[in-house]
C-alpha cells in the first residue's frame, strides 16, 4: 500500500498495487504545473485508488490541447495548491507527481521525457536515457 498526501493534509490517497518506474518530465506544462525544472511522474492502476479524505478539495484543470488527444489534465488541491492524482484519459491509470507520496516509493527514476524543452537553467546530470518526447510504451 502506497500512501500519499497534499502539504496541508486535507486531502490523502491510497494506492493498492504497484507503481510504474518514475519518469521525469522536462515538458513546459509539466514544469508549470510542478514549478520545478521537471515533474517526477508515476503512474498506477485507477483502480488501485482510494481518497482516504479531501476527495472534494480535489480541483482538475484541463489546458487546452496543443496538438492531438488526449488533453494535459492537471490535478492539485485547492487549499494549498499540491499537485494530486488524476485519470489519464482514455486509460486505467491515474498519473501524479512522486513528491506527493507518504515515506519512500518502491520505485525509482526509469528515463526523462521531452528533454528538448528542458529549461537551459537546469543541468540533466544522471545517466538515465533520455527522450525528446514521450517513448512509446506498452
């Protein structure tokens, strides 16, 4: 059981089942809705989801498409402004933010996506692969 949480505490999530390696995105709408240089994304079955509380504090913003479906959707409370998760349309999974999580994830960084827009300010220094854009994935 995985457990995560907002910086004020009024909303909580649980989540049964594994999480996919942790993919960092250097993508401009991810660094925005983050507000760093990159966005730690993880993902897990939606059905492995439960609120534990703030469910109703939970606010989506969905921007406007840049070029073909599905839309970025993002997810943040509405008190404090923490990034939460959120359905990927058109699939099983919900997708958030590694930081969010309570204590240490079982899992690590697997790869970084849309390195072209990686901010000049910020240096990648790992050895992971890295992607222009978003690989294909099973």
């Amino acid at each position: 059981m995985t457990k995560g949480s907002c910086l004020c505490g009024n909303v909580a999530f649980e989540i049964d089942g594994p999480l996919t390696p942790i993919q960092y995105c250097h993508a401009t709408r991810c660094r925005k809705a983050s507000g760093a240089a990159f966005a730690p994304e993880v993902a897990a079955k939606v059905s492995g989801l439960r609120w534990v509380r703030g469910e109703d504090l939970v606010t989506i913003y969905e921007a406007p498409l840049l070029r073909e479906p599905p839309p970025y959707r993002h997810a943040f409370c509405r008190v404090c402004g923490s990034p939460l998760p959120v359905v990927l349309e058109g699939t099983d999974f919900v997708v958030l933010n590694a930081g969010i999580l309570d204590g240490e994830p079982a899992t690590r960084g697997v790869w970084h996506v849309f390195v072209e827009q990686n901010p000049a300010w910020h240096e990648i220094a790992d050895g992971l692969p890295r992607f222009p854009e978003q690989p294909v994935r099973d």
